[in-house]
C-alpha cells in the first residue's frame, strides 16, 4: 500500500509542478493570463497536465512495482478520478452559492464547467474529462518500457 501512495504523491506532485510551470510558461510567453483565449491556453495547458505527470508516474511504477503495468494503473486512476470528481464538486460547490456571478444557484453540468473553466482552469472541458483515458494510458506505456541492458543504448 505505501508503494500506491507513494506513487499518488508523485503524480500530484508532478501534476502540479506541469500546471504552475505550464502557466507561467505560458503566460511569459503571450504576455497574457491564462483567462483569456481560453481555446489556446486551455490546450497548452491541458496537454501538459494530461501527459507529463503520468509520464512521471509510470516510470515510478517502473521502478518500485514487481508488475509494473498493474502497478501504473492503480496509481494512475486515482489521481484521473479523483482530480476531475474534485474539481467538479468544487466548481458546483460556487455555481450553488452564487459564486458564478448568474446568482440562481442552479448546478448543472454545463454552469459547473463553464464557471470553472473561466475562473481558474480553462483547460478543464468535456475534452479534457474524457481524455482521462489517455492519462491512464500513457503511465501505463511508460511504465511498460523495457529497461536497456548495460551494454546497450
């Protein structure tokens, strides 16, 4: 079980390291916060955190797990799941008090993402929800790369 949460840490840790960097990359870059052109940052961004940190992952279950592969997958799914249940109920949590500036307070899948796309994550879509997958994937493949032998490139 240590191994489990040893590996959530480090896709959390690793996940919010791609975000801040990614942000800050970004935001250098365009001279722009992320908030507007959503469409464009909310791609930079979302690829980073959707790729990058479950590369990280898999390459721990690499190392730590005895089978790797089903190692990558308890690990990974975790932190899928739970990111994008977590940051709903967060988003919802504001769309009910009012917090969304519409002031009706009523939740529903389509005022949950657009609040919280537009007042902190613009990465965070349908698209990007879906493409939980890919992330479970990726660790999955990372962690499925053979180690070289010594003599060998």
């Amino acid at each position: 079980m240590k191994k489990y949460v040893e590996g959530w840490f480090v896709t959390t840790i690793a996940y919010l390291l791609c975000l801040f960097v990614t942000v800050q990359a970004y935001m250098l870059m365009t001279g722009l916060p992320v908030d507007r052109q959503r469409h464009i940052s909310g791609a930079i961004i979302g690829f980073s955190v959707l790729i990058l940190p479950y590369i990280a992952a898999g390459l721990y279950a690499r190392k730590q797990f005895a089978r790797p592969r089903r190692g990558a997958f308890w690990i990974s799914i975790a932190p899928v799941v739970g990111e994008r249940v977590l940051l709903f109920l967060i988003g919802a949590t504001f769309v009910a008090s009012g917090g969304d500036g519409g002031g009706d307070g009523i939740v529903n899948w389509t005022s949950v993402l657009q609040f919280v796309g537009a007042e902190a994550l613009p990465y965070y879509t349908n698209t990007y929800i879906a493409s939980g997958i890919v992330s479970i994937a990726v660790c999955i493949a990372a962690a499925s790369i053979r180690k070289s032998e010594k003599g060998q490139l």
